[in-house]
C-alpha cells in the first residue's frame, strides 16, 4: 500500500502565483493564474498562495473567482498580504480588511523582521512593528482565519539582530499564527547557516518554523532541504523556481527530492509522475521555456 501524505503534519506550500509572478517578463492575466492553481492541485499541493487581494485590481478579481470557478482537490487556498499600518487599527486597516474580503480561509501575513527595515521602510519603532504583528494577527483569528507569519529578511536580521528577529517570530506565535516561515529575501545563505538559524529559532521560540528560500547562491534546495533536517515543516517555493532575480528554491526538486531520497510522502499517491507534465504545462501559460537542465523535469 502506498505510502500517504503528511497532511498537516508537513506542508507543501506554493507562491509561484505571487513570488514567482515577479519574475522579470512574467506577466499573468487573471485566467493564466486560474489555469495555474489548477495544475498546482493536480501536483497535490497543500498549500497556494494566490496573490494579494486589495494591493492591484487583478489579484481582486482573481480571489472572486477562484472561489467560484475552482473546487481544490488537494489544496488550501491562501491569500498573501501585510500586518496593518503603524498607528492604525487592524480592523481599520483597508489591505487587512481586504484580506478577510478574499473569503480565503489561511492568509498568510509578511512582517518585518529585520531591526533596520523597521527603521527605514516602515518608519516606526520596534515595539511599533511588533505591535503590528501582533494586532493583525489576532484580529485575523478572531476573524476566523488561519494565520501564517511570512518573516521577511529573517536571516539577515538574525544577523543584525538575533533577539528582535526572534521575537517577531514569538509574537507571532504567541498572538495565534501556526507558522513561521523565516524567509531567506537575499538569498544569500548557505545550508550549514539555514540549518544552525534554524534550530535556535525552534528552541528559543516553539514555534513551528517553515522556510522560504530564495536562489542567489544557487543554494534555494540545499537550503530548504538542510531546514527541513533542522526541524522545519512548512517548505515554501515555485513551479520551475520562477521568481525575481535569480528564482525562488524550485517545488518541483523539493517534492521529488523529499518524496525519493528522504522517503517522505509530500504528495497523494502517484501525484509525483504527473510533474514533468505540469511543471511543462506551466512553462507554456507562463511563455518561460522550460530549462533542459532542470532536475527531474528538464
């Protein structure tokens, strides 16, 4: 009997339909991202990231329709967006209220979580941010969402920071998020890094830690894999690695990888022989050829 997928106990979660979208020369109109979570389903999926309701006209009309035109087999559909602005409240807040309008049952928030990015892009203190966090966060659970925390430029702000990065994450959690998912922005780790930050945020936090990894060392995979052996998850990443600049950490390789070497069923049964046709069908809608050198599908 084959082996069953983890369920909730190990996530494949999917941004090709939002981080792979800023892909230079990427651009998909609403029924190009339709035709995409269907493939994403038919892969078997946990988890795809539709884009961010409220932000451009096209993610809001995609977000309607894919609550009426699309019956997910295997998938949760989760909507992307920011914690509220500082000084505001998060039921006052138009981009959060968007994100419960999406009528998308996980929203997965992004926060800063580097010291300095507080500082200059968002212009306000840091018990500010984490306040941010906290309060859009709890006004989603109270809203009836499931919460996931995006923690942008984590590794960079462990760095700079070890104590505030890690207690974005504790906030986070401790306000009613399921995961953290630390997100490699710069790409720039390396997997003995991933793997050490890791740990130390599932010791010093408890809180269920997810990865997100970015390419340009071109150690995406290796990255996300060496989390995965520190205790993450949640794995994040894109069809083909689509993604701005050098790409995102490629699902395809993920999957196979953790499905044949690592023995982990990911995916329903038989769900890992329908890649190559996927991941080819979506390099068709996306107009991106496919690379003959991608591992597994090339």
């Amino acid at each position: 009997m084959a082996a069953q997928p983890q369920g909730d106990a190990f996530h494949i979660y999917d941004t090709t339909l939002r981080d792979g979208a800023q892909q230079e020369g990427l651009n998909l109109s609403v029924h190009d991202k339709l035709t995409i979570a269907k493939h994403l389903d038919d892969l078997g999926v946990g988890f795809i990231e539709g884009g961010w309701p409220g932000a451009n006209p096209r993610d809001t009309e995609f977000f309607a329709r894919v609550a009426k035109e699309i019956r997910f087999k295997n998938a949760q559909f989760v909507a992307f967006g920011a914690t509220r602005r500082p000084n505001v409240k998060a039921a006052d807040d138009e981009q959060v209220r968007a994100l419960i309008a999406s009528q998308a049952p996980i929203i997965t928030v992004v926060a800063k979580s580097h010291d300095r990015h507080v500082d200059l892009a968002l212009k306000t203190s840091l018990d500010e941010n984490l306040a941010m966090v906290r309060e859009t966060i709890e006004f989603m659970v109270k809203e009836g969402r499931r919460v996931f925390l995006d923690a942008e430029h984590f590794f960079d702000g462990y760095r700079a920071n070890k104590a505030y990065a890690l207690e974005v994450v504790r906030v986070a959690m401790e306000a009613g998020a399921d995961v953290a998912a630390l997100c490699d922005t710069n790409g720039g780790m390396l997997p003995t890094e991933i793997a050490d930050v890791v740990a130390d945020a599932l010791a010093v936090t408890g809180a269920r830690v997810g990865i997100h990894c970015h390419n340009d060392t071109g150690c995406a995979i290796a990255n996300s894999l060496a989390a995965i052996d520190a205790g993450a998850t949640h794995v994040q990443g894109t069809l083909n690695g689509y993604g701005e600049r050098t790409g995102n950490a490629d699902l395809v390789s993920i999957i196979a990888n953790l499905e044949l070497k690592y023995k982990k069923p990911v995916v329903p049964a038989g769900h890992l022989q329908e890649a190559f046709r996927i991941s080819h069908a979506v390099a068709e809608v996306t107009n991106i050829a496919p690379s003959p050198r991608q591992p597994y599908v090339g």
